[in-house]
C-alpha cells in the first residue's frame, strides 16, 4: 500500500473521532501519544486480522471521545491521526467506518478521507 493511501486509511479511523466530540474552545490537552495508545486496539480490526472489534478498541474510541471535549483537542487528535498513518499497513476504509456504531459510539457525520482538521 503506497504511503499516502496508508495516511489516508488511517486518517479515516481518527475522522469519526475528530466529528464526534463536543463543541467547545480551549488549548488542545490531548497528546499524540494517547491518540495513539488509546487506537491501537482497533488496528487488528482495522487491519482485517481480527474479524470482532475488542473490548480494547471500543474503550479507546470511547476514552478518546471523553478526553477530546474542546474544538483545539479534537483538531489535535486529527494532526496526531495524521502524522501516525504511515504506520500502518492495510487498513480497510469499510470497516474503519462501520466501528464507531459497532461500538456505540454516535458519528453525527460521514467518515470522509476529506476532513479538515483545522474545522
């Protein structure tokens, strides 16, 4: 899988994290490191090498939901989904998008390769 294909396949893991949260303004609290640690269930999932999502994938998304309140935390998640998507390989953009539901995570929009981080 070329790179940017990687980037966008796991850009569309953190979109439905980066539309889902809270509106609200304040300086971003949220690290890479947690974005990445709080995801890092869902690769196997993602990847097509586990045919159910964890409990572990579903508590990240839901954790990171919880931590991301603020307009500056979610648009820090959305960077952070970025820089980290060169590493990883075969993510599948279908299944990506059906996880959030399959975990009861409400996603009041369409996972899109086309999110804007700075909106």
């Amino acid at each position: 899988m070329a790179a940017s294909s990687k980037a966008t396949a796991f850009l569309a893991l953190g979109a439905f994290v980066v539309v889902l949260m809270a509106a609200g303004e304040a300086s971003a609290a949220v690290t890479c490191g947690q974005v990445g640690s709080s995801l890092a269930p869902c690769i196997p999932y993602a990847t097509g090498k586990s045919a159910t999502l964890s409990q572990g994938c579903c508590s990240g998304m839901k954790s990171l939901n919880a931590m991301a309140r603020t307009s500056a935390d979610r648009q820090a998640v959305c960077r952070c989904l970025k820089s980290l998507a060169g590493s990883v390989k075969s993510v599948d953009l279908g299944v990506v998008a059906g996880a959030p539901a399959k975990c009861g995570v409400s996603v009041p929009f369409p996972i899109s390769m086309s999110t804007d981080c700075n909106k």
